[in-house]
C-alpha cells in the first residue's frame, strides 16, 4: 500500500482510539451506586467569572464507598462548588460545613437506574458518531488523494474496507463498554 494511505489509515486508528477512550471517561462520569471521584470530572464551577473544572478548585476524595470529600483549596469558592454540583444532573445533595463539602451517595432506585442507562446509552451513541466522523474525514481525505491521482481506485477500495473494518472494531469496543456499563447501573 501506498505510504501516505498507511499514515490516513493509522491517524484514523490514532483518532478512534481516543474517542473510545474519550467514550470510556463518559461513562466513569456516571454513577453506579458506589462513590468515585470520577463522578465529579464533568461539574464546572464558576469561579470569579471563568468556567473552571471542578477537580482545579479542589482536592476529591472517597474514604468510604457511598461517600465524596470535596475540600477546595480557596475556602472562598465552597458556595461556588456548592451550586455546580445542585444544577449537576447528578441528583446529589452537597453538605457543606464551612470547610469541606461532603457528598453522600445513596442507593439507586430502579427508575434512577432506568435513567442513567438512557444517559449511558446517549454518551455511547456520541462516542459511535464520533468514531463514524473520523472514518468520514479519513475516506473524504483519501477520495481527494485519488481525485489527485496519487492513489488507484483499487487503493481506494481496498482502504475503504480497511477504514470500515476499523470503525467496526472501534464501534465494537463502545457496545461492549456499553454493556459492561449497563450491567454496572443494574446491579443492585
């Protein structure tokens, strides 16, 4: 194969293994019963105008399995903390102290769970398209280079169904995640 179709194929590969990555770290934003500082990595706080991470403001951890410490490192900012996390779609109640703010995670109901495999199901399907929009961009590319002349249609053929392949795979990896997810929320 020609090298520069090999370099489109491998940045595609590079470019679907960070979306699935990308897709993984969705998921460990929702919850499944058990306290994770993942959890948080999603909130923004608002902080003196700039929309700033959470995980920036503050130290987070989980010293027992249903509980979040949040202990910011600007003592100023905990109302600020305090807010992102209510207009969270996570449904957890803050208790602050003055000092720390502690988040406790209670035990899913089944209508809760019923929710958040929408919500899983919706992050996997934006990690699909996301994979299928490279491989796009990938064949979109390689159509210009056989335009151009610099490959054959037979190259291009044969890349196509080594880019479909690819995002197959890639697509594959987001269910089974998906899967595994969803057996997580369920599991009582």
């Amino acid at each position: 194969m020609n090298e520069m179709v090999d370099e489109f194929l491998e940045d595609g590969r590079d470019r679907m293994d960070k979306a699935v990555v990308a897709c993984h770290n969705e998921f460990n934003t929702v919850r499944t019963g058990r306290a994770s500082t993942a959890l948080l990595d999603r909130i923004v706080v608002d902080y003196y105008g700039n929309k700033t991470p959470l995980k920036q403001l503050a130290n987070i951890s989980a010293p027992e399995p249903r509980l979040l410490v949040i202990t910011p490192y600007d003592k100023s900012s905990i109302k600020e903390i305090e807010h992102a996390i209510m207009d969270s779609e996570l449904g957890l109640n803050p208790n602050n102290d003055g000092n720390v703010i502690r988040l406790s995670i209670p035990e899913l109901t089944e209508e809760r769970r019923r929710e958040l495999v929408k919500v899983v199901k919706g992050l996997s399907e934006n990690g699909r398209v996301a994979v299928r929009n490279i491989r796009r961009h990938v064949l979109h590319d390689l159509e210009e280079l056989q335009k151009e002349g610099e490959i054959s249609e037979d190259e291009l053929r044969r890349t196509k169904e080594e880019m479909q392949k690819m995002t197959d795979q890639h697509i594959e990896k987001i269910d089974e995640m998906l899967k595994r997810k969803e057996g997580e929320i369920l599991e009582v």
